[in-house]
C-alpha cells in the first residue's frame, strides 16, 4: 500500500518505522525485517526517505528529521509507531522519542550513533566537514569511494553473510561519501543539547556492537538504555551493521519489542 508516496507494507497490526543509518535508502537497508514482521506478529512497516536521505528530492537536515517525521506519522494515521533505526537512524529514533513521545511506542536502537555522546557527535561532524568536500572533488571522488568499498569489501569476506545482507551491505560500501556528510550536519549541537532524562521510558532495545566493556560508544548505549528502561543487547561478534551480521537476532528483538507494546508494558531497569 502507498500512502502520499510512502510504502506500508501490511494493511495492520503494530506499525514499524523504518529508519537506515547514515542517508541511506530505506528500501532494501534491512534485509528480511519487514518480511519477518509481516509473517510473525503481523506488523504495519512503513518504508520511507526522509528528506535529504536516500531516493528523498526534498532537501532535508537532522534538525528536521523528528519533526518530519512526527508530521509523517500524523498524516499516514498509523501512530504510535515502533521506531527501528540503526546508526544515525538510531540517533534519529532517540530523537523523535524525546521530542514526540506521544506519536513513539517502542524503540529498537541498532548500533546507534551515540546522540548522548557531545564529543564523540562534534568529533563526527568535524570529521565529516572535512571529509565531505575532499571526498566530492573530481579528483578524489573515486580515490575516497575506492577506499571505502576496500574497506567494507575487506570486512565482507572476514564475514559469513546471507546473500541478501552481503547485497546491502555492498549497497551500503557505494555510498555518497558528501551526502553522507550533509547527513550528520548539526549532530554536535543536537547531541550538546540531547539530555538522556528527556526520554520517555517505554519497550525498547538498545543494541550494541561488540566492544569493549570500556569502550566510549558502549558506555553511551548503556545509558541511553538506562534511560529507556531497555535491556542493553550485545552479541558476540557483531559489528556496526548488526541488522545485517545478526538479522534473525535483530527480528527476534524487534518482534520482542513490539510483543511488549501489544501488551500494554512500560519501560523498565
């Protein structure tokens, strides 16, 4: 079904959103998810570009997204939504939860971009503001892309992939390294203002990757799901892209999560 040229897949039951990391496209970002939901507890899943993201003509900033998407769920009368995001769609959740809690059921953070984390956001985003313009000069736009699908291509064959999550992750090694870098523009400031007392405690899921227990983003995600009143989810070996090294793990979460919203359950820890 496509609402105001959104996709929702399945015509009831809970409603999921979607939310990629980086500006990557939701379509294809999270391999067997929407199915799985569909299948097992028979899920609402909403594929949508947020403006500035993925196939999205509208231009678009962080600063935007939640309230975009509060906009989004209103229209598309499909709220409160369950928001799964991975990376800075992670960061996007968290958002959107803090600023719109009425219109936010659950959340599954996948690996998140630590939004609670000032320093680590503005060391992004310093980063990125560098990174971006090099990476779209002519000269160097193939050297920087070439780097990274080294790198991810690199990474593809330490792992063991089902096909459809070795095809996004190649996806995901093509990206646009300067809309990438758009991507992230005003994290430092969200991030200086984000407080993790302002999120509302309801069935969530705070997945990380596997770090170390000292580890600075493992440390966020620990408070971030403190604050939540969710479990912290690690499983051995998983990295950055968890949706796609564990996808059965991260359908069982979500299908957890949204088993918890039907029961009525709040946040707790």
């Amino acid at each position: 079904m496509v609402i105001d040229g959104v996709r929702i897949d399945g015509d009831s039951g809970q409603a999921v959103l979607l939310l990629p990391g980086g500006a990557e496209s939701c379509e294809g970002f999270f391999p067997g998810l929407s199915e799985g939901l569909l299948a097992d507890p028979g899920c609402r899943v909403i594929v949508h570009d947020r403006p500035g993201t993925g196939s999205s003509a509208e231009e678009g900033s962080l600063a935007d997204a939640a309230a975009h998407l509060d906009a989004l769920i209103e229209r598309l009368d499909c709220g409160p939504v369950v928001a799964v995001g991975q990376s800075l769609g992670g960061a996007v959740a968290a958002l959107l939860a803090r600023d719109h809690p009425d219109k936010v059921a659950g959340v599954v953070l996948l690996d998140a971009t630590p939004i609670n984390d000032p320093r680590a956001c503005a060391r992004l985003e310093r980063v990125m503001r560098v990174v971006g313009p090099l990476a779209g000069a002519p000269g160097l736009r193939r050297a920087f892309s070439a780097a990274v699908r080294g790198s991810m291509s690199r990474t593809l064959r330490r792992s063991d992939l089902r096909p459809d999550c070795a095809a996004a992750h190649a996806r995901i090694a093509d990206t646009d390294i300067p809309t990438l870098a758009r991507s992230v523009r005003g994290i430092g400031r969200l991030s200086a203002g984000f407080s993790e007392q302002d999120l509302p405690r309801l069935p969530s899921a705070v997945v990380t990757a596997d770090r170390k227990p000292g580890d600075a983003i493992r440390r966020a995600h620990a408070r971030l799901a403190y604050a939540f009143g969710a479990p912290l989810v690690c499983w051995p070996g998983a990295t950055h892209s968890v949706h796609l090294d564990h996808p059965d793990d991260t359908l069982a979460v979500v299908r957890d999560v949204v088993s918890r919203v039907r029961a009525g359950e709040r946040g707790s820890g």
